[in-house]
C-alpha cells in the first residue's frame, strides 16, 4: 500500500506492511528513510524509491537515521539507490549510517558508501 503528499519542496511515500513499516520522503537535497528496512519491506520499494529520487536534485544524501530496524536487506536497498541515481545521471552519497549499520557494511566492502559521522 502507499500513500503520498505531494508539497512544493517535500515529497514522501510510505510502504505499509503489518507492523513493519517504511518511510521515504525526498526534501530539498536530502532523501530520509525512516522506518523498518528489512525483508518485507523492501521488496517491492524500486518504484516509491525511483519517484524519490526523481525529485530530487543532481546530487543528493540519503540519510539513514531514522532507520528503527534494519537487516541486511539494507544492503540491496542502498545498492538499488545508487543504481537507480546512476541510471538518472545523479549521484547519491549516504549519511547517519548506526555503528551496527556500519560494521554491516564493513563486512560486505561496502563501508566507502557512507559518509563519516559529523
């Protein structure tokens, strides 16, 4: 299920599954994902997420803070970001990655993706 606001600046979707639950709203240069991102929902989230990042400019962040729970289907949705950012000619960098988020992506060699903690 989704449902969307549509604002001059903000734009967000939301992928419901009981009781998990995913956010994506695309403000300004910043793409914030708050919410559940595991198994269940992220199946099915290529298109809320290819609406986002049409939204938004040339280059962006997507900011992870907001992530409540996540598991290693974090990885698939953070690679389908930067394909689908590529396949737009945007670049897109990731912030507020959680340490557990971040020896994660260590693990996989994927620690470069994510910018430092400020």
């Amino acid at each position: 299920m989704r449902s969307s606001r549509i604002g001059r600046k903000s734009w967000q979707a939301v992928k419901t599954n009981n009781p998990p639950q995913l956010s994506l709203a695309a403000e300004n240069n910043r793409l914030r994902v708050d919410g559940a991102l595991d198994f269940t929902t992220v199946a099915g989230i290529t298109p809320l997420l290819r609406e986002c990042i049409a939204r938004l400019p040339d280059s962006f962040t997507v900011d992870l803070s907001g992530l409540s729970e996540f598991n290693s289907a974090v990885l698939a949705f953070m690679l389908d970001c930067v394909r689908l950012s590529q396949a737009a000619n945007k670049c897109c960098q990731f912030s507020g990655a959680t340490p557990a988020l971040g020896n994660m992506l260590t693990m996989a060699s994927l620690g470069d993706l994510v910018l430092p903690a400020q």
